[in-house]
C-alpha cells in the first residue's frame, strides 16, 4: 500500500538514470524520452553545462529569500526581456503560480474582473489557475471557483467579439493548447485578439509554460504570430527539470505590483537561477533555435508523409519540436510506443504528444520515427 496520495495514474515504469535523450528504467531498458518531462528536459538529461552550474552554485548558496537583493535573479530577467517588449520579471516555482502572478497582477492594474480565457486550454490546478483553465474534468468536485472567468470557444472571432468589452481586464491564452490537444487557431484569430486587446485596452497575457524557451523554435511562441503581449508566463523548459517559472511583464504594470502585493519564499533562489541561466545560455543562441525549427519542420513533414495514408490518423499539428499527432486508439499506441523503447504522452483524448529534447539528434529523430511507423503499422494491421 502506497503512502501518497493517488492523485497520478502512474506507470509501471521507473526511471532510474538519464542521458541525453535516453532514460533507463528499473529493468535497465533503455527509452528514447520524447516526453522530456512533459516539455521540461529541453536540453535532455544530466546535461553538463547545466550540472556544472548546479555544482557551481551549490557550494556557494543555495536560498536567501528575497528579502536580499539576489544578483542571479537581475541577469536571468535581463536574458529573459532582451530584445522583446516586455521589461520587468518575477519569479516563482511553477507554470501555475506564474499564471496566479498573471491574474492577480491583471485584476489589480486594471481594476476590472472579467478576463477571458479559452475551452480546452489549460493553466494550472490552483484556484485561480484552476478556474481559468477551459477544461471542465479539471474543475470536477471542487465546488465554487473563481467566478470572474469566461470561457469562450478557441479560434471563434464572432464569439470573441460578442463577449469582449470595455469590462475585460486580459484575454489570457496559450498561442498553441497544449494539454488540450495541441491546437493552433487561425493567424488572423491571433491578429484579432491583438485587435481587441488594443481597442478595449485589454491586457493580452500569453500563457508560455509549455511552448516558451525554444520549444517551438523561437524563445518564445507568440513570436510566430505577430503578438504584443503585456503578460508572458514561463515555467518547464526554464529549468530543465529544475524549479522555476516566471512572469514577464510590460514596465507599465510595475505600479500595482509594489512591495507586498505578491511573493514566495523559494521563488528564484541563487541555485534555480544559476541553473535557468545556464539553460538560457545554451537555447536562447539564434544557431540553436534554427536548428529546433529545422529539425521540427522535417519531423512533422515526415510524420505527414507516412502516416496520414492510415484512415486512423486525423491531423498532424504542431510547432518546432512540439508535434501532436491526432488519431484513433491514442492510448492504445502510447502503450505499445513504450514497448518500443519510445515514450511518449498524451494531450487531450486522440493526440499523441511529441516532446523531445529541443537539441536531439537528426539519428535520434530517425529512430523514433521508425519506432512509431511500427506501431502505427502493427495498429491498423490488427485493427483490419
């Protein structure tokens, strides 16, 4: 019997020891990990240059509270706003507490309650993050939410239309779902988010937690779509698989966010920062990030030619080197994925999610493709 709380349904896998892209589990079998931790592990496991900063950091101090200035926090800001609109970092531990930071941070600036989010999105089991997320099995049971949030239909301009006003605080969104099925909306849904948000003088907050720091081949995904936010939320790839989120922020919004009207004890202690920084330093290099893109693109068009010929697979959708596949028996295909020797994860009920280490290798890539071109194969053989 268990002493914790079965609030996962685990596998039957342990993994014990990390490599690069590979993870070994209690059996010694070896796994290519195309979840990453489910997008956290960018740079693989045990990668040198980020224990090397752990090291590093570690003999020096590891927590202050922020009751002292920390050096390490002012550089990784500095990295994390240079060269986009936004000005101002804090730093937290996780995607739902940058996505808490966010909606306090909006209802306090403007004063107004109403924000906007989206069906099927999701940010976070907090309350607050909770109520703003757009998928309902998340909600279940836990009584009276948030009320102040409205969920509207994704990629639905006349809906964002009919129920934006001059009472919205933020739209908050994530500019590619990723726990709801990988789903990107229409370039000129984006454009009319923009649109409203300046007509209205609505915040845009982008909920980053799953496609920023490079997952999608550009520090960070809204870049593929021409957007302004005012908020940007940040967590998983920032630390890989250390601790940390983050949320960005125009200068404009430093008056609501004075002393005391938000903090954490542990958030963007010297040890996560030295860590984060050492992960920036290696994804945020321009070489790097076009070589995700690379690698993605020919992935994805690889994906298309092999499977979409199976009448099970519906769609292959995604961004940089976070694909998902849409098909029949999703669960079904995980499965036997794992027997292969490739981990995988789901998002939503019919989508294979691909999350592999953003600096994998064009073998490693051939390798899972191979991997899954089998399962698919044994799938639609069995199910004729």
């Amino acid at each position: 019997m268990s002493a914790l709380f079965p609030t996962y349904k685990r596998k039957q896998i342990q993994l014990q020891q990390g490599n690069g892209p590979y993870v070994f589990d209690q059996n010694n079998k070896k796994y290519l990990d195309f979840t990453s931790g489910i997008a956290v592990t960018s740079l693989g496991h045990c990668h040198p240059e980020v224990v090397a900063a752990l090291q590093k950091q570690s003999e020096c101090i590891w927590h202050t509270s922020n009751l002292f200035q920390i050096q390490k926090q002012e550089l990784l800001a500095e990295t994390l706003v240079k060269n986009t609109n936004m000005d101002l970092a804090f730093f937290c531990n996780s995607g739902a507490e940058a996505n808490e930071a966010a909606i306090k941070l909006a209802k306090k600036f403007t004063k107004k309650n109403k924000i906007i989010t989206f069906n099927d999105s999701f940010h976070g089991r907090t309350f607050g993050s909770m109520s703003a997320t757009g998928q309902q099995k998340i909600k279940d049971g836990f009584g009276p939410l948030v009320s102040t949030f409205l969920h509207l239909p994704w990629n639905d301009i006349s809906q964002l239309e009919k129920h934006t006003d001059g009472e919205t605080a933020a739209i908050m969104m994530e500019v590619i779902q990723g726990e709801g099925g990988i789903k990107i909306a229409d370039f000129n849904f984006y454009k009319k988010v923009q649109e409203i948000c300046k007509k209205y003088d609505i915040l845009l907050i982008i909920d980053e937690v799953q496609t920023g720091i490079g997952r999608t081949g550009k520090r960070y995904a809204y870049e593929h779509f021409g957007l302004d936010p005012d908020i940007v939320t940040l967590a998983k790839g920032l630390g890989n698989g250390f601790p940390i989120g983050a949320m960005l922020g125009k200068r404009k919004l430093a008056e609501a966010f004075g002393p005391g009207s938000h903090g954490t004890t542990f958030g963007g202690n010297p040890l996560a920062c030295a860590i984060s920084q050492s992960v920036l330093n290696i994804i945020f290099q321009d070489e790097f990030l076009k070589e995700v893109e690379r690698k993605g693109k020919n992935f994805k068009e690889q994906l298309e030619d092999h499977l979409l010929s199976y009448p099970s697979v519906n769609e292959i959708r995604g961004e940089g080197l976070l694909i998902g596949i849409e098909c029949d028996h999703a669960g079904e295909i995980i499965v036997n994925l794992e027997n292969e020797g490739l981990l995988t994860v789901p998002a939503g009920e019919r989508v294979i999610r691909l999350l592999p280490p953003l600096n994998v290798k064009d073998e490693e890539l051939t390798s899972a493709l191979n991997k899954i071109l089998a399962v698919f194969h044994n799938i639609h053989e069995t199910v004729s």
